[in-house]
C-alpha cells in the first residue's frame, strides 16, 4: 500500500441504483422511504437520465436508460434493477488515482478535465470485490459539495 492510500480517500456522496423507470422507482423511495425528489435531468452523454432524491441529508440517484444500445440498459438487460455504484467524494483525483494504479488497482473511466464536465473515475469491480465505485473531485459526478469545499467540515 502506498503512503497516500493510507488516509481513507473521501467520503460518501451518494449511492446510484439502475431502474427501468425513475417514475415507478421513485414511488417507493417517497412514499415507503420518506425521500423528497430533489430533480431529474437527462445526462449530457444521452445514454440515461438521473432522477435526484434527498434522504435525510443522503442522496440517493436513480439512473433510468433513455438510449436502448447504452450501458445502462445493457446493465439492467444482465443483472436487473439494483445498486449500480457508490460514489466517493476523493480530493486530488488524479493523484489518487495514479496511487490506487500504482497498487495494482484497475480503474476505468478516467475524466480529469474540468472544463469537460465531471472529474471522476471509477474502481472496476474486478479490483473492489464486486462493487464499481466511482470517485469524484466537483459537482457532476458529484451530488453534494465537496466536504473538502464545506466549512461545515
């Protein structure tokens, strides 16, 4: 283990579920679980829509395919509805992510440009025992502030 991945590398934002439609799945997540619909917006990629809900402070993401050839659907035509991924809130990106390669961790979907949207990348399942965990550095792949931003923290 590297020096740097001694220190945990961030914090939890939220957790994103797949669904076939955010309509049905959001009936459950407000009227069983208490959340409140914070948006829905279309992703600027065009392969799915997210559908925001707020949970006592926790966000919850529903991620509906809108393009029927995009990973999204191919996800739920595999494995059906359910955790997609988690996301971790992770300063220094690319730092982190050179430590993590540099112990032998696979990690895909690399974006650390600003300028082109969200900084992020992701934890292959194959490196984290099954879960694809996504990093991010800002808002976009991101729901909430940075805690490192906050100073509330």
């Amino acid at each position: 283990m590297s020096e740097q991945n001694k220190e945990p590398i961030g914090k939890l934002d939220h957790i994103g579920f797949a669904v076939r439609s955010i309509d049905e799945a959001r009936k459950f997540w407000e009227d069983q679980m208490g959340a409140t619909l914070q948006h829905v917006v279309d992703h600027h990629s065009g392969d799915f829509r997210l559908g925001i809900l707020d949970l006592q402070g926790f966000c919850i993401e529903l991620l509906e395919p809108i393009n029927p050839d995009g990973f999204l659907q191919q996800y739920l035509d595999k494995r059906g509805e359910g955790i997609h991924h988690i996301t971790l809130q992770t300063p220094k990106l690319q730092d982190r992510v050179a430590a993590l390669e540099a112990d032998g961790v696979r990690v895909v979907d690399k974006h650390f440009d600003e300028a082109e949207g969200g900084v992020d990348a992701f934890i292959s399942p194959k490196s984290s025992h099954g879960v694809l965990i996504q990093l991010g550095e800002n808002v976009g792949p991101l729901n909430n502030e940075p805690f490192w931003e906050s100073d509330e923290e």
